[in-house]
C-alpha cells in the first residue's frame, strides 16, 4: 500500500511530501519530494546587504533561527577579517546552545509520543554514514566522534569544557542517546560562558560602512533605501570561502563570494536535512 505524507498533513506544516510505501505496517520505503518551501535565498542574497539578509535566514530552519543568523554573519566576518569582540562571542555561544536544546526538545517531544520499541530500529552504520554524507546526530549515533565545535574552534568553543556525545549502535534509540547528552552538554557551555562572560563592547563599529554607494545597474532597485536610512553594510574581498557550524541537526554551511562590494552577496547554503532526506529510503 502507498499512502501520501503531506503537504498538507499535520505532522509537515507544507513543507514536504513522503511517499511512503507500506507492507502491513512495515515501512519498506520511503520517496521524499522537496521544493515546497523554495525562495530563492541565494538569488534574495545578491540584492540585500548581508545586515538586510539576516530577516530572510531565518526561514531556513524555524526550530534553530540562531544558527542560520550565525552562520550569515560568521562567513562576511572570517572572509573580510572581521575581529569579533569577545563579549559577542560568548553571548553568541550562550544563544547558539539554547537554541540547540530547544531544537532537540521539539523533536524529543514527538519522538517519546510514538515511542515504543526504538533498539534495533533505524540502524545506519558507519559505512553508510560516511558515503551519504550525513553529521550530526545520526553522524555521531553510529560510533564517529565528529563535531564541528571541536574541529573547527569557531567562536569561543575551545575556551569551555565539554565532551562530544557520540554512540556505537547507529540505531533509533543510540540517536536518541546523543541529542540527549547534547542536551545536557549544551547547559554545560552555557553555564561556563555566563560565568566568565567578559564586560567591554558587544559590537565592533569600526568596520561598518554607511556612506557606500553601489554602482547603477539597468532596471535595478536600490534596496538599500527601502527604510528611512541607510543599512550599514561591510567591503568584503575578492575571495571565496566556505564556513560552517554544528546545527542541531548537523553541518549547516554556505560558500560565499566576495567581490568588494558591500551591497551583493552571492552564496550558496548546505545544509544536513538535504543528505538525511536522501538517506530516508534505505533505513525505511
């Protein structure tokens, strides 16, 4: 039998379809059909300075907002050189890691509602991981300790004590074991950056530019003159770069392209959900 998951299901809010094939109640596979929720954000990006963007980034994940507003900001400031104060960075790290738990309590939430028997369910191995390209969780349920918080030392991880929550098994039940470490982890981090929270300047006004100009183009609006001043915007360089962080879900990245100017950013995001939805089919 074939039943339709979506759009319109409760359990999607419109912003997937599963075809979704069953033997008795067995789920023996599984189709994905993406694309209901496309914007367009890379296109949005080239007409809005990257303060004008952060509005839009949002929409990328309504469950983790913080992480797709840091990872905005993170890339201009390591392609432009940007020194981030270090108050920032911790306030930033205490928002990043609350947004973690409440992203995790959302999926325990429905998660314990249909909660059985999860052991043995759902098994990825390490084999499959790696060549489906999957992080996060479902990374580190099946026996790899990989975090991008360790890896790569962006904002101020180093500074605070904290272990990587990882598991063998690769089932259900070892996946729900590393959120729930995570959980636990992430109050740690907090803890430690609310008590060594440094004082002097959140923000660093040097670097922005508010007196910039872009060059005219044929049948082009200015979009920086949509609100009553001037958005404050930043030259970044003629390089590329890709930056990531460690979601809730997993890598969430973009490649950027800088051209020395302030008002147009051309990008493109990657995130984890895109591989697990790949993944979907052969776990079914």
């Amino acid at each position: 039998m074939i039943v339709n998951m979506g759009p319109h299901h409760p359990s999607m809010h419109g912003v997937l379809r599963l075809i979704v094939t069953l033997d008795g109640e067995d789920v023996i596979d599984c189709e994905p059909i993406l694309g209901y929720l496309h914007r367009g954000m890379e296109k949005i990006a080239e007409n809005r300075t990257i303060i004008q963007y952060l509005p839009y980034v949002t929409r990328w994940d309504y469950l983790a907002t913080m992480f797709t507003e840091a990872i905005t900001v993170n890339g201009p400031e390591q392609l432009g050189n940007i020194q981030v104060p270090k108050r920032a960075s911790y306030i930033r790290v205490i928002m990043l890691e609350l947004s973690r738990i409440a992203s995790h309590l959302l999926w325990l939430g429905p998660f314990m509602a249909d909660i059985e028997r999860v052991e043995g369910v759902g098994v990825v191995d390490v084999k499959e991981v790696i060549n489906w390209g999957l992080s996060g969780p479902m990374l580190r349920a099946s026996g790899i300790q990989w975090d991008l918080r360790k890896v790569d030392n962006y904002e101020c991880y180093e500074e605070f004590h904290w272990e990587v929550q990882w598991q063998k098994e690769g089932d259900s039940l070892a996946r729900y074991l590393v959120r729930i470490g995570e959980m636990i982890e992430s109050i740690k981090i907090i803890q430690q950056a609310l008590e060594g929270l440094p004082g002097g300047p959140y923000e660093n006004l040097e670097i922005r530019c508010f007196d910039r100009e872009k060059e005219p183009e044929w049948n082009e609006f200015e979009y920086r003159f949509i609100s009553k001043k001037s958005s404050p915007s930043f030259e970044l360089p003629k390089q590329e770069l890709y930056v990531r962080i460690e979601a809730p879900k997993g890598e969430l990245g973009i490649f950027l392209i800088g051209d020395q100017n302030g008002f147009s950013l051309e990008m493109e995001n990657s995130s984890a959900r895109f591989y697990k939805f790949a993944n979907s089919s052969s776990i079914s």
